[in-house]
C-alpha cells in the first residue's frame, strides 16, 4: 500500500452531518435515562444525536455509547424491521429524528451521507461483535 494514500485517508475528517439534520429532521431533547426506542419497536426512524450521549444495548448488554455527531437506529430504518435493541439517552441529550423520506432524500441527494451511513453501520458491527 501507498505511504502517500494511507496518509491521506488518516487525515480526512468525517463529515459532520448534525447541522443538516437539525434541519431536515425533527428535533426531540431526552432527559436522563429516557427511552428512545425498545427491542422490537418498529422502525420509524433514524437517529442522529446532536448533543448527548446515548446508550445502545440489546438483552441488557451495552453494544455501545453513541456521541454527538454518531448516527443510530438506521439498520431498522433501512430493512424495516423491528429494532434489535434499546436505545437510552444517558445524559440530556438533544436528537435529530429522520424519517424515511428524510432519510432517503438525505441518501439521494448527497454521497457523502451514504459514506457516513455504511461508517456507521461497520463501527456498530464491530461493536456488536466485540459484546458478544
């Protein structure tokens, strides 16, 4: 592999998409400890946290501790299925809820959501696997 290219991918700051979901998306504040979701909710949308903290978990095991900035709940939100786990606000948190149209047109109309996306999706991956 090329010196030059891992290089460059090192210091290529993520996208932060926060600002445009505050935007697009419905914006609900959630105090300590309020549930944002269960295991086996439907999905009804996808999540990014503005500001807070959350904390993801599936038979009470913590999976992750989502941040500002992170995404969660789009896997059910791109299969429709029902959620495989819980999501917590572990602080005052500030949320940006997208729905499936807002998501979508958020997919179509600007790559670099998609990357952001399948990031996401990977980095819960890892994490799910690394729990078990």
């Amino acid at each position: 592999m090329n010196d030059l290219s891992s290089a460059a991918k090192s210091s290529a700051a993520p996208i932060d998409f926060r600002q445009l979901a505050r935007g697009i998306g419905t914006v609900i504040t959630y105090g300590v400890g309020d549930i944002i979701f269960r295991e086996g909710d439907p999905p009804s949308y996808a999540y990014i946290v503005l500001t807070g903290k959350v904390e993801i978990s599936s038979r009470d095991k913590t999976i992750e501790i989502v941040g500002e900035g992170r995404s969660f709940g789009v896997v059910s939100i791109i299969d429709k299925n029902p959620r495989l786990s819980e999501a917590k606000a572990l602080e005052y948190s500030e949320i940006a809820l997208l729905d499936p149209r807002q998501f979508r047109f958020m997919v179509e109309t600007m790559p670099n959501f998609v990357w952001y996306v399948l990031s996401e999706i990977v980095e819960r991956l890892r994490a799910t696997n690394s729990a078990l």
